[in-house]
C-alpha cells in the first residue's frame, strides 16, 4: 500500500503550511503501517523541489518513496531525473511527458536507460490489457502502474519478471 501525499489539486508548489501537512501525512502512513509513499513537489521554475522532497524522503524511512507525475511538468527532465535520484527516492511515475504511456514510450525508454537502474522508472497513464506488452517490451520498464474508472479508485502496481 503506497500512500498519495498531496494536500490538494493543482500545481506542486507547496506553501509551508501543505508541506507541514504533507509530514505530518508522512508520519500517519508510517504509523499506519504504509508500505510507501508518493510524492511530488517542485519550485516556481519547475525544477525538483530537492529540500523539502530529500526531507520528505528521510522522514519516511524505511518505506518506499515514489516520485509522481509532478515530474512530468518539470523544466529538464534529465535534471529532474538526477534530483529525484539524489533525494532518495525509489522509483518515478512518468507517462513520458505524454498524455499516455503508450505515447511517450520513446522518452520513457531514454528515461529507463539513463537511470540505468538507480531508481525504478514506472510507466502510467493510459495503460490497458491491449497495449501493456508493447509499453513492457517498448521501454525495458520493470515496474508497470495501472489504474482504471472501473477499480473505485484503487490503483495498480504490477512487477514485471525478467
């Protein structure tokens, strides 16, 4: 059970208050016995909020921490990339900048490439029973997230054997 911390909807700029709220929501999750968390925050300029993410992360050890689709509006990706590796983050929910998986599977390949397994990069987005093999096979992505209308609002985290 990985926990959405998010305070509210709209941009991933945090005022001190949301982040205050954020850890606190961290904490709760570790309480309550969460395996992870995901998580998001960025800068004005759209760059990786990397103090307030690498506290976040080190507030929630020992559970794994995901990095969502805040990263998919952030200025450079490859930098992007580096600061949630360097804030110790797990794995990265990406759709590849794309509406869908499926559409940015060229970017979601390059992404999985240059981790180079530091962090597990996660395709989601528009992922179905149709178009998985292709996405799996597409972009050497060992970790899949699908959610559909039909799930009530649960998500889902498949691992893919190699």
């Amino acid at each position: 059970l990985h926990v959405m911390i998010r305070p509210r909807a709209g941009d991933f700029c945090y005022s001190e208050t949301e982040f205050e709220v954020m850890k606190r929501d961290v904490v709760t999750a570790k309480q309550f016995g969460a395996d992870g968390v995901v998580l998001g925050l960025l800068t004005p300029e759209l760059s990786v909020d990397i103090r307030r993410t690498s506290e976040l992360v080190e507030l929630a050890l020992p559970m794994s921490v995901t990095f969502h689709r805040a990263f998919d509006i952030a200025r450079n990706l490859m930098e992007a990339l580096e600061e949630v590796i360097g804030c110790g983050c797990n794995r990265l929910l990406t759709s590849g900048q794309a509406n869908s998986a499926e559409e940015g599977m060229p970017l979601l390949r390059e992404l999985v490439r240059f981790a180079d397994g530091r962090i597990i990069i996660m395709p989601a987005s528009g992922i179905t029973l149709s178009n998985i093999n292709t996405i799996v096979l597409e972009t050497s992505a060992t970790e899949i997230h699908v959610g559909t209308a039909a799930s009530n609002g649960v998500e889902y985290v498949t691992t893919i054997p190699r």
